[in-house]
C-alpha cells in the first residue's frame, strides 16, 4: 500500500504555517542550559497549540530482561532537578522502573514539527511531593485512582465501575488520601535532543549531555 504521495505533502506544508518562515539555529543560538532551552520550546508549545496538551509524551522503560516498552503520560511539572509524572506504583511501568530505574522521555509537538529527547535516571519522588499534588487532583480523579488497579487484568467493566461506587462510598463527605499504590517519578536527565523539521529532510538536531567534571553540558549538532 503507498502511504504517502506528492498531494498529501503539499498538505502537508499548507496545514503546517509553523514550519514556514522558520530559519535554522546554531550551536551558538541555543541556551547554555538544555531546561532552558526546553522552557523555551515548552512555553512556545503552550501559547501555539491552543486546545491541546503540550505537556503529553511518550515514556520509555525496560523490564527486567532488557525488553523496552512505551506509552503516554502527562509530564507534570519539570525543573532543574527533573521532569516530574504520576501513576499507578504496581502498573507495568511501575514495575519496570522498580528493577530498571531509567528511561526516556520524547515530547512530539506535531504542529510545530518539534520534537525533544529526554533520557535518564528515573525515581520516585518523594511522598510529601505525591501527597500535595495528588491533592491537587480533581475528585472523581482521585477516586479513579483508588479504583483502578492499573495493568492488572480486568474480567468486565462493570468490576471497574463497581471499584468506583465502593471508593467514593467510603470517602463519602471526607477527603480522598492518595492510595499507596500511586505516586510520581521523577526523570532526571542526562540527554537532551531537540529536533525541529527543515525542508528536504535537512531538519536540526541538536545534543546536550551532561557528564562532564565542571557540569556544563555538551552541545553537539547531529546529522538529521
Ligand atoms: C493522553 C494520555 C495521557 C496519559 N497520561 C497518563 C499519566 O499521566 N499517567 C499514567 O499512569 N497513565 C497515563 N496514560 C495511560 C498510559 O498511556 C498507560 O495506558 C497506562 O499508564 C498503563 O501503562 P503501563 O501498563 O505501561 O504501566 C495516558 C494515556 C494517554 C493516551
């Protein structure tokens, strides 16, 4: 089956303004710090996608024998010390991290034909940390998570739903704790990529990693 034709790539570029006037950058134009630099790419994503999540990305982890595995969650916050998300502890990616504590992190802004790498250590924040965001969290949200054995097998919906009523039952008129089965991880990198689309396929790809004695961060632009 042919995916792509010449229609579709025209399309392409008339749905895409973003990608219009862009020029490319040098080693020089970039910030010294790479979570500046993903401020800077993260605050753009925020003002241009209006009605969309810019704080969506796909996680990568390996199991214990080496097997990788993704899916996508919401970053929730992100500093200097690392890029903050939640879930269920006793979920496969739970799991996974708790034999291979590290991972990676690939944010794809599709409008604006960006995307960032991020790889490193992952662990577990601190339980004061997950206790004040998950206050944060809307009710029916926080019950959600009492309910919800995440990746555990499921026989009907209606068990889950059921999980649900039982929840909000016994919270019924006092505050929702968080489960101990649920918290956050914090990636804390060591790898950055910023990637952004340039005509011809020439597009810019630029590296930071970090590691050496005086902590600065390398640069380095890589072929597309
Ligand atoms: C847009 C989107 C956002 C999601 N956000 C989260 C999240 O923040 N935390 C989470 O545990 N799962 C989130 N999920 C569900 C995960 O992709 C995944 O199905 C779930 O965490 C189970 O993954 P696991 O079996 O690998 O642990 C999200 C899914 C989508 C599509």
């Amino acid at each position: 089956m042919k995916i792509f034709s010449t229609k579709r790539e025209l399309l392409f570029f008339l749905t895409h303004p973003a990608i219009w006037f862009r020029k490319s950058r040098s080693i020089e134009q970039l910030n010294s710090s790479p979570f500046v630099e993903f401020q800077q790419w993260f605050d753009h994503a925020h003002r241009r996608l209006w009605g969309e999540f810019p704080n969506w990305c796909c996680l990568s982890t390996v199991d214990g024998e080496g097997s990788p595995d993704a899916r996508i969650v919401l970053l929730k916050s992100f500093d200097d010390d690392g890029f903050v998300f939640y879930t269920n502890l006793e979920s496969e990616k739970g799991n996974q991290l708790a034999e291979q504590p590290r991972g990676a992190m690939t944010f794809f802004w599709e409008k604006l034909q960006r995307q960032v790498r991020i790889r490193g250590m992952i662990a577990s924040v601190s339980d004061e940390e997950s206790d004040a965001y998950f206050a944060t969290r809307p009710r029916p949200s926080q019950i959600g998570a009492w309910a919800s054995l995440q990746s555990t097998e499921l026989e009907t919906r209606e068990e889950l739903e059921q999980r649900y009523r039982e929840f909000s039952q016994k919270f019924r008129g006092k505050k929702v704790p968080r489960p101990p089965y649920w918290g956050g991880f914090r990636l804390s990198p060591s790898q950055f990529e910023f990637w952004e689309l340039r005509r011809s396929r020439l597009h810019d790809r630029f590296r930071y990693d970090s590691g050496s004695s005086s902590g600065e961060w390398k640069i380095t632009q890589r072929y597309p």
